[in-house]
C-alpha cells in the first residue's frame, strides 16, 4: 500500500512538473513573440523615417532645380582634338584614359557620342584654329532684375565664344556671356537675361562633417536635370588638378558625379549650395566612387570677385612655404616643439614679406587665427584683401615674436616671381657630417656648371654634383644642381667651407639642416643619419 501510495505521488509530482514545462513553453513563445512584435512595430518607425528622409530627397530637388542650368559652350582653341574636349591637358592629368567634367554635346540618343559635335575643324587649317562644343553644368546663384549670374566651372565656360544655356523646364536661352573666369579655383561667373528664374541659396560648407548626406545636380551625359546623392567621403582634400598655382580645398564625395556634371550644384540636405561639382577621379572617366567639390565658402569669395571685376584680386606674401607637420626634424633643428604650422623656406625680395619675414620662420597664427598648414595659410592669405594689415605670430630664433606686414596682391603668374629670385633671402639653413658620410658629392659653382644645371646666377655655396643611390642625401630630396648655401645656421661660400661646417658637426649621429638653392627656388632640408 504505502509503495503504491509512493508511485502515486510520483506521478503527480512528474505530472505537475510536465504540466509547468508545457505552461512555460507558452509563456516563451508568447514572450518571444511579444518581441517579435515590438521589433515589427520599431523596424515600421524606422522605415517612416527612411520615408522621411526620401521625402527631403524629393524636397530638396523641387527647391534647388529650377536654379539648375545645362550650358552648352563653343570655343575657339588652338589645335583642339576630336573627343577631348576643354582643357585636354588638365584632364588627363586627373584621368589618364578619358576626360571629365564638361561633356561632348550629346546626340539625339543624349548618349554623348556623336563625335561630329565634338569639333569642327578648320577645312583648309590655315590658321590653326579648331571649334571645340561641349557641354556642363551651372547653378543660379543671384537675380538682379531680368539678369541672372550663374556659377559654374573654368574648365566648361572659360573663353567661350558662343554659349546656349538650357532651364529646368526646357527653355533655351542664346544670350548668355561670360563675365569672368578664374582657372587658379576652376571657376566662372555667366550672365545671361530671362525672365522668371529663381536662385539658389548659398550654404556655409565649413559646418560640413564627414558622413553629411549631400546631392548632386548637373547634366551628365546631356541628361538635364540629373540627381544623385551620397555623403561627404572627406574634407580638405588636394588632388593636384589645378596646378601649383592652383587653390584646392576639395569636399570628396561618394555621390555619383559623371562627365556633364561639373559647375553643377553640391547640395545638403537644408537645399543649400554648398559645394560646386568640378572632378571624379577616374580610370576610366565614368565615375567610380570618388567625386570632388569647391566648398561654397570659396566658391562665393571667387563669385563674389568675378561678378565685381571679372577677375580674383588675391592677397599675397611673397614667400616659399611648406608645413610642418611633413617634416618634424627640419622643424624640430629650429627648436620649434610644435607639430603644427608653416616653415618659411624662402623670401623673396620687393615683396610684403621682404623685411618682415626670414627662411627659417615658423607661422604660427594669423590675425590671432591658429594655422595648421600651408592649405589653411594660402586660402586666409589669398583672401585677404591687398594692402590690408594683418598680425602673424611666428617662431623666430627660439621664442615666438609678433610680426606685422601689408599684404600685397598676387601677381598672375608666381612661377615667373619664384625663377626670376632664385637666391634665397634667408637667415637659416643646415646639413651635417661629411659631404661623403651623406652621400653626395660638392665642388664650387660655375658659370659651365650653371648652364649645365641650371641653377641661376648663384657663384656662393656648395654644388651637389653627385647623389649617392639610397643614401641619406637622397632620402632628404637632394638632388644634383642643388646648391647649399647654409650648413647649420653658418653661411657657406664654397665647397671647401661646406666641407669644413659639415666635419664640424654631429651629423651622423644627429642629423643636420641645410638651406639649398635650386632652380625650383630655395628650401630647408634636414638630413637625417643612416639608420644603422
């Protein structure tokens, strides 16, 4: 009886125990599924925002298109090649296989291959002279009564002849002309005269951020009225198309920019320009993920300059200059402690410099405004207006002292300025050990070795003759035709006294600064010791 009575109680406990698990199985599911539908429920408020955010998309394009203009431009050029329309040379530069930017007018298929629209070509070639038709883009920036200025780029309206502008609603409009062009930013200022055209708005690109959404509006390929869009890949960027004169700040985007999309509008998501579409990087001249814009804050000082004058008066120093965070040695041999700024590497004379700044010089601010670099230095110079006063702090001979000059305007071409003063107004320079121990070879400067180098009229200082094949001459960027001229902060007349300086100093175990004159202009070098 009581082992009967055991087995019973067993059953009813194992029974009871079943009947929890079968219970709290449910309780799961149902718990499980009550997340489920949570998640659902979050996940559709996530897609009313994504919804949202098309909706700003489609916002964004009513607001900024009508400002959006196709121009087709005629240019008269000098021996111009058939499928590389306007400014060839720069093009291939940036794209070794095709160009970008300003496109072939488009056939009827607006595919952008009718080679015949491409150039007419003189038939008897007398003069040379060859008509080049292309097509970009451009943006409405301001309406004053029946005129309006557009912006767009150098490379698609600089020295049009004849230049047909197409609105957003299909209107094509013959009387457009140029105002003015600057190739040192790629930009250019159109006007033309039409009624019922509405502007853009201008947006400050300095509060972009990496991972802003952004849009681009042109014609690509001759499809007017094109949108795409993307984030801001990065900021600050150079990427070597425009030249040593050239002022590059670039926004980089992933949003896709093709050829007919240059001078167009770069826009965030407030409707605002804040960038003007100008280059892809490319192998193949179709765009492959990296695209790149002039922030509106340059753009609108260039727009600005154009529209008053018809060209950009820029400020001016009068100096070679590189940054300091490329080379801490050479800045570090002044005994700067800093990682930021901008080396003074050379002067030149009857300049608003001369007097004021010396080689050697570590800027380290302007008008109070901390300067990191040479892009942040030549864009605060460059739009400083002539003859105005300006503080700069810089690093001088182991202590910082303040430093007041007139900026001066910038002469049309500054490489004639560099080659017309190749010596150097400095009051430093460097180099260390023997000549030998860092690999390259001196002798004294000479009217046949002047023509044979070509390094000017300079007669004092050491020539490098010989560079030795990875030695630490060669890793500092001595090259044959260098003249040194300071070893150290000691002037050297010779190669005798440059062999001499260089004996003298801890070189090998330390390094040395040397201050060189080439055919390039003037510069510091640290040279640093072989690594043993």
């Amino acid at each position: 009886m009581n082992r009967l009575r055991k087995s019973v109680v067993t059953i009813v406990i194992v029974g009871g125990v079943a009947g929890a698990w079968f219970g709290g199985s449910a309780l799961v599911r149902d718990v499980a599924f009550a997340q489920q539908e949570r998640t659902v429920e979050n996940t559709r408020e996530q897609l009313a925002t994504a919804a949202d955010l098309s909706s700003a998309f489609r916002n964004v394009g009513k607001v900024i298109e009508p400002s959006v203009v196709q121009i087709q431009v005629r240019k008269t050029v000098k021996g111009a090649h058939k499928g590389m329309p306007f400014d060839e040379d720069m093009l291939r530069r940036f794209f070794p296989n095709a160009p970008h930017g300003a496109q072939p007018a488009p056939n009827n298929n607006g595919n952008g291959n009718d080679d015949e629209n491409n150039a007419d070509p003189n038939e008897d070639g007398s003069d040379g002279l060859d008509q080049e038709v292309g097509t970009g883009s451009g943006v409405i920036m301001e309406i004053d009564g029946k005129t309006a200025y557009i912006l767009t780029n150098n490379h698609v309206a600089g020295g049009a002849t004849e230049m047909v502008v197409t609105l957003a609603d299909g209107t094509r409009i013959t009387n457009a002309k140029l105002v003015g062009a600057d190739a040192k930013s790629d930009l250019a200022v159109v006007k033309l005269d039409a009624d019922h055209l509405l502007p853009a708005k201008w947006g400050d690109s300095s509060s972009l951020n990496k991972g802003d959404w952004i849009l681009a509006f042109g014609s690509p390929f001759g499809y007017v009225g094109s949108m795409t869009h993307g984030i801001v890949s990065a900021l600050d960027r150079q990427a070597g198309i425009l030249g040593k004169q050239g002022y590059e700040d670039f926004i980089q985007v992933d949003a896709p920019i093709n050829p007919g999309n240059s001078g167009g509008p770069l826009v965030n998501l407030h409707g605002e320009v804040v960038g003007i579409n100008t280059a892809i990087a490319s192998r193949s001249g179709g765009f492959q993920g990296i695209g790149f814009a002039i922030p509106s804050n340059e753009a609108k000082f260039v727009y600005s300059s154009l529209k008053a004058h018809g060209k950009v008066t820029r400020g001016w120093l009068g100096v070679s200059i590189s940054d300091v965070a490329r080379d801490l040695p050479k800045a570090q041999s002044f005994g700067y402690k800093g990682a930021a700024g901008v080396l003074v590497e050379q002067t030149f004379p009857n300049t608003p410099a001369t007097g004021r700044l010396q080689a050697g010089d570590i800027i380290e601010s302007l008008d109070g405004k901390p300067v990191k670099n040479v892009l942040e230095l030549r864009n605060a110079v460059a739009a400083t207006s002539p003859n105005t006063d300006v503080k700069m702090n810089v690093f001088r001979d182991g202590k910082d002292q303040d430093v007041t000059l007139k900026i001066g305007e910038q002469p049309e071409d500054l490489t004639a300025v560099a080659a017309g003063h190749g010596t150097a107004h400095g009051t430093a320079g460097g180099a260390a050990a023997s000549a030998e121990a860092l690999g390259m070879n001196l002798t004294n400067p000479s009217d046949q070795l002047a023509e044979k180098y070509g390094f000017g009229d300079v007669r004092n200082g050491a020539l490098v003759t010989r560079v030795q094949p990875r030695s630490a001459a060669e890793r500092a960027g001595i090259r044959p035709g260098d003249v040194i001229t300071k070893v150290g902060g000691a002037n050297v007349n010779n190669a005798k006294e440059a062999g001499d300086a260089l004996g003298k100093s801890d070189a090998a175990k330390k390094g040395v600064r040397l201050y060189i004159n080439s055919v390039d202009g003037s510069r510091f070098v640290f040279v640093e010791p072989q690594q043993q």
